[in-house]
C-alpha cells in the first residue's frame, strides 16, 4: 500500500491513498498485510467449521423437543408430513451437514445437502407469511429474522463451494 513494489501492481484504492497521509503509515500497511495474510491463510478454514457450527447445533436442537427455536415454524410449514418424523429428520441432515463441515470430509455432498435443505428454510416465507413479516415486505419478525439470516449461510457455503476442485483466495488487481 505505501511502496506498493510487490510483483503485482495493483491500483491504490481511495482507501489506500487516504492511509498513506497518517503518520505511521508504514507500520500500519505492514500490520495491515500481516492481518490480511492471516485472513487469507485461515479464514476459509475458520469460516467452514463455524458453519459447521451452526448446523450442527441447530440440529441437534430439534432431537428434543421444545428446545428448538424453529420448533413451531418448522411444524407449521410442514405440515403435511408428520413432524413425529420430519424433525428428527432434518435435525439428522443438518448434523450430517455440521460434521462435513466441521470435518471437512466430503465437501461436495455436504455442501449438496446444504443446498437442497436451504429452499425447504424459505417456505415460510410463502406458506406462512404471518409469521415471517410484522409489516410486508420489509419488517420481519424473530422468525424472519432467522430465515433472511440464511443469505449469510449461503453465500458462505458457495464460496467453500468454490475451493472443492482446488479454488483459492486470489488477490484482486
């Protein structure tokens, strides 16, 4: 950012320019690529196993029931299949989905079943919109809140999704 004499030039963002007017500026820009690098060695990493996190967790909320926050808005979505066997179900997959994460074994069919359950966290935004919106379309309900979360959890699974055949973390120029 200061010298900028790195083997790939790259344009010096306002940003950058603004930067290179502190003082200390030096000391900042080799802080600030020791951070970076950091976060480029092992965020993808630390992002993976936190989804996997999630998934998980929120799994195994829902082998007991009354302890899942979604409890309710899963059987009022689904409810043309017994919640009897659809919860213990989907709590199953989305374990199955925390430890290919976590793990980080068998990534193409983890991140697969994470892809056809994350249209099933939608429907409730079509089948019971009371209990997704306090005032259409913009004020959501805790509900809600949980359901526009998952953009998050999506786009995170396609940028894993993107290093399954050896994609990586590439510089912009």
């Amino acid at each position: 950012m200061v010298n900028n004499t790195s083997s790939t030039q790259r344009k010096l963002t306002l940003e950058d320019r603004l930067l290179q007017r502190l003082p200390f500026a030096a000391q900042i820009d080799a802080l600030d690529q020791r951070v970076t690098a950091w976060m480029a060695r092992y965020g993808l990493v630390m992002m993976r196993i936190a989804l996997g996190v999630i998934f998980f967790w929120f799994g195994a909320l829902k082998l007991f029931p009354g302890l899942s926050p979604a409890e309710d808005l899963v059987r009022n979505t689904i409810f043309f299949i017994d919640p009897n066997v659809f919860q213990p179900l989907l709590a199953v997959w989305e374990m199955a989905i925390g430890l290919g994460l976590i793990t980080g074994m068998f990534m193409r069919v983890t991140l697969l079943l994470l892809f056809l359950q994350m249209p099933g966290t939608a429907l409730p935004i079509i089948i019971t919109p009371e209990a997704v919106f306090t005032m259409f379309p913009f004020g959501l309900t805790i509900e809600g809140q949980y359901i526009v979360k998952n953009l998050a959890l999506i786009t995170a699974a396609i940028v894993l999704g993107s290093t399954v055949r050896g994609g990586r973390i590439v510089p912009q120029p």
